[in-house]
C-alpha cells in the first residue's frame, strides 16, 4: 500500500463524516438539495467516506469495521432526523447510506488489491 495515500484520505474521510453529520442535522428547509433522488445522495455521501477511510486504514480487519461503523452512523443519524424540523426517518436513506458504504468499501479495496497485483507482476 502507497502510505503517502494515507494521511490524505484520512482528512477526506474526516471532511466527509462531518459533511454527513451537520447536512443530516440540519432542518430540511436548510438542507441543499441536488438533482439526485435523496438514497442516491445518501449512496454517494456514503461510499466516498467509505472508500477515503479503506484508504486511509488499509488493514484487511479495517474494512468490516469500516462497513459497520457507517451503517451504524447511518442509523443514528436517521434516528435523530425524526426530531428535527423538516425532516423525517427514512429506512431507504438507511439503506441508501448502509449500501454505499459497503460499495465505496468493497471498490477501493478492490482497486488496491488489483493495482498491488499488477505492481508484483511488474505491469505498473
């Protein structure tokens, strides 16, 4: 694994987690809206943190961890929006959000593994 990588990802990872957390917070009539349906938000949101932090912790015991930990933050974050002015609980955000972080996880990782595999083989 390329550890120049790392620290950078790291700060992607942390940037990232705090743009989900303070736009999953705020009142609905605050938060930015795209053109995408919202689990498609929540898919992307997701798997670009999941990757950045596949990253940035590159042990093969990180990645379940990884997975889980989103999830669970995903949950919570769900959780705590049917109290918030505006916006409301949502098992496909959930989903949305549990999906894309298995997707960027698994990718990455994936893309790191075939990038190791043919460094070894001398084709890159």
């Amino acid at each position: 694994m390329d550890t120049s990588l790392q620290q950078p990802a790291r700060v992607l990872a942390l940037l990232g987690l705090m743009a989900i957390v303070v736009l999953s917070v705020v009142p609905g009539s605050l938060r930015p809206h795209t053109a995408f349906f919202p689990m498609a938000e929540h898919f992307v949101a997701y798997a670009g943190v999941a990757g950045a932090l596949a990253v940035a912790a590159p042990q093969r015991q990180a990645l379940p961890l990884i997975i889980l930990a989103l999830a669970i933050l995903s949950g919570g974050l769900e959780l705590a929006q049917a109290f918030i002015p505006g916006r409301s609980c949502d098992l496909f955000g959930f989903g949305g959000s549990s999906l894309g972080a298995v997707a960027g996880a698994l990718a990455v990782r994936g893309a790191m593994g075939l990038r190791l595999s043919l460094f070894r083989r001398g084709h890159i």
